[in-house]
C-alpha cells in the first residue's frame, strides 16, 4: 500500500501530455482549448492522429507507470503492426488508470472514458477498493473514445468528479475508427487479460509484472466493423503474460484455461458477428468472450509456468476481409 500511495498515475501522465503539447505538429494532433478551458487534444476527429500519438495514448491510458513500442507481427503470413505493452505496476495502470471504466453521459452525448482520471473520481469505486489506490492529484487527465469533443456539460461533471477546476483537465479524442484509436485499443490487450482475471475472483496485486502484445487492425468506414477489428486484435490475436506471487499451482493453471477468450461459448466467430447477432447489444453477448486469445501466468514463488489459448489466425483473417 505504500508503494500505491507514492505513484500518480495524472502526474506521470502529464509528462506524456507535455510531450505531446510541445510538438502538435509531429503527433498529427489539435490541442486547444474547449468548452470550461479544458484542454482538449483532439487525435483523430478532425486531426489525423497515428501510430506516433497512438502508441502515447496507450501509455497515458496506463498512467505513465506501463511502456510501449510498435513492431509487426506474423498473421498467417501477413506482416500486420503490433503494439507490445509492459508494467511493473500491473493492478495501478490497467485496472486504477487503463482500464475503460468512466461513461460519460451529458444530454445527448455519451462516451467511454479510461485513463488517470478515474483514479480520482474513483470510476468505478469496487476496483479501487479492490487494488487499493486512488490518487489525488491537483490535475485530471481522461481518455475519450468518442467521434466529437464532449459538450460543456460533460467537462463540467468531469471537473466536478475530480475535485478540480475545467482548466485543470485534459481530455484527450481517439475515434475507434482512427488510427490512433485503433493502436491505443489493442494496447489494451494486458488491460483485458488482468480484468478477466479479477473477474474469476484473482487477487489483482499478487500479479507484480506483466506483459502483451497484439495486433493493431486497419481500419474500416463501417462502425460496427471497426469496432469488431479492435475487438477481434485482442480476442483473437492478443497475447498476456503475468508474473505473480501465489501458493497455489493448481489453482493458477485452472483460472488460466478459464481467462482466455476461447473459454466462451462466442468464440470462432469474428466479434462484428457477434454483435450483430445480439441485436447490437452488449449485454447479449457472452462477457467471457472479452478476453485475450493467449494467456501465460509464471509462479515466482514456485518457478511453475502455465498457459492457454493461442492465437486464431483464420479468425483475425475473416475479420480484416482476408478469407
């Protein structure tokens, strides 16, 4: 508990968005000033956005304690881009910052928010009960994965939940359309392997170190489809690796088999599919499938490795309009 109450996942986020400030011109983004004096960066509305800015927001999205890089990855022959992901703080900034856990809802305009912020607000309360943090910095930083920059209203209640003034806040747009989005999705790829296991009742901060990769998709004019592709890069093409601390052998090689997305009775259809098939409803869709398709978990109290899954080339074919 120490340790949590030492790091600031808004302040170690700030300097990523410095770096970003400082150079708008080289991250293809618009920074401004919006509705309250909130500072707004917009990455992918009516900026262009990329994998440059992409690869940042996945890391302010992890609050600055995880790092990243792009690479390529193999497909079934075909050299796709990938993003790895690593932390030393993996219950702080996947679960306390990463994880996308804040609807903000203002009138008519909603979105998904994730990022260092709900440290503060606390979005939502059980997982900061669960990991025992929350920070309380002077400045606010939330990821919005949003097609329009959020209306007055909405930065009001931002600023409200964090006990901070509008100026005080940075909002930063990935459309899930962009490429900027689509990069800092499947960074989220160790995001999605620690909640599920949460989810199957695991204690999040006997996991000390963890590690991921996946596919970043191309994009698609169709929003469902885009959507499905940052899905299917994590459920069908990302891999998790945890180092963890636990007395137990049996019970870590049991809730690996149970934390990948294969374990649903969904699995082997592109998710865009899914969807479709649940009406557009979320929560027709079998929660298990949000997982990743690959799950490693290495023991360091007994040197014991166990792992799942593995990746679904065919599926992440048909998902990119391959086969």
């Amino acid at each position: 508990m120490a340790r949590s109450r030492i790091l600031s996942v808004n302040r170690e986020a700030s300097k990523i968005i410095r770096k970003i400030c400082e150079s708008p011109e080289k991250y293809n983004v618009l920074v401004e000033r919006g509705p309250l004096g909130a500072q707004i960066i917009d990455a992918g509305v009516n900026a262009g956005g990329g994998y440059l800015v992409g690869k940042l927001i996945a890391e302010i999205c992890l609050g600055g304690l995880g790092e990243t890089y792009l690479s390529t990855i193999n497909i079934g022959g075909l050299e796709m881009p990938s993003i790895t992901v690593y932390t030393d703080h993996p219950a702080i900034s996947t679960l306390g910052s990463q994880m996308a856990g804040w609807r903000i809802k203002a009138g008519d305009y909603t979105a998904i928010g994730s990022g260092p912020a709900r440290a503060i607000a606390l979005k939502p309360r059980s997982i900061y009960e669960r990991i025992g943090y929350r920070d309380e910095a002077s400045e606010a930083i939330l990821v919005l994965e949003a097609s329009e920059r959020p209306p007055e209203d909405a930065v009001r209640a931002i600023a409200e939940a964090c006990h901070v003034s509008p100026e005080r806040v940075s909002i930063i747009i990935t459309p899930t359309s962009s490429i900027a989005g689509l990069t800092q999705i499947s960074g989220r790829v160790v995001e999605a392997g620690m909640y599920k296991l949460v989810e199957l009742g695991f204690e999040p901060r006997a996991v000390l170190y963890a590690w991921g990769c996946a596919p970043i998709p191309p994009p698609h004019p169709d929003t469902v489809e885009c959507m499905g592709r940052s899905n299917d890069a994590i459920l069908y093409g990302g891999v998790a690796h945890y180092i963890v601390r636990h007395d137990d052998d049996n019970y870590l090689k049991s809730i690996a088999c149970e934390a990948v997305s294969s374990a649903s009775k969904d699995y082997g259809k592109p998710f865009s599919e899914i969807f479709r098939e649940a009406g557009q409803d979320f929560y027709k869709v079998d929660p298990k499938i949000f997982a990743p398709a690959s799950i490693t978990i290495t023991n360091e109290k007994t040197g014991k490795t166990f792992t799942a899954g593995k990746i679904n080339v065919e599926v992440l074919l048909r998902s990119m309009g391959l086969i």
